[in-house]
C-alpha cells in the first residue's frame, strides 16, 4: 500500500530507556531531550511522572505534526 513505518519517542524522564539499535532506514521523530523540547518538560504541562495533561497533550501533538511533516517531506498548505 506504499506505507511506511515511522519511529517516535515520546517525551521520557526515564533515564533507564534504551534506544539502541533502532533501524537506521527508518525515519525517527524524538522528543526525549529536554534542552530542545524543554515546552515538554515543564512540571505544569504533566498530569504526574508520566503522562501530559490536557494543555501538554495539545503541545506534543503540535510538534508531533510537525515532526511528521519534516519526515515527509510534506508542507503546509
């Protein structure tokens, strides 16, 4: 069907996460560095240790977005 996977790692404060070995022919979106997301990091954008609240979920999913369009090669209409 000409679909193709695509990698993403979510925002982690789980230093004990491996991401070794992932396959290089794959394109990857990352958001597990908190110098280049640090939006994502902020205490008030968490429900608890793990998940995003409402106001975080919105911002993960805008950069998620532009992450797949920078996969893609696509562009904004």
């Amino acid at each position: 069907a000409g679909a193709q996977p695509v990698l993403v790692i979510a925002p982690t404060l789980n230093g004990n996460e491996n991401f070794a070995g992932l396959p290089e022919d794959v394109p990857l979106i990352k958001f597990n560095d908190p110098n280049e997301y640090p939006e994502l990091y902020d205490p008030a954008v968490h429900y608890d240790g793990w998940h995003l609240n409402e106001r975080g979920a919105a911002m993960f999913t805008d950069a998620l977005a532009k992450g797949f369009l920078s996969v893609s090669g696509w562009t904004r209409a």
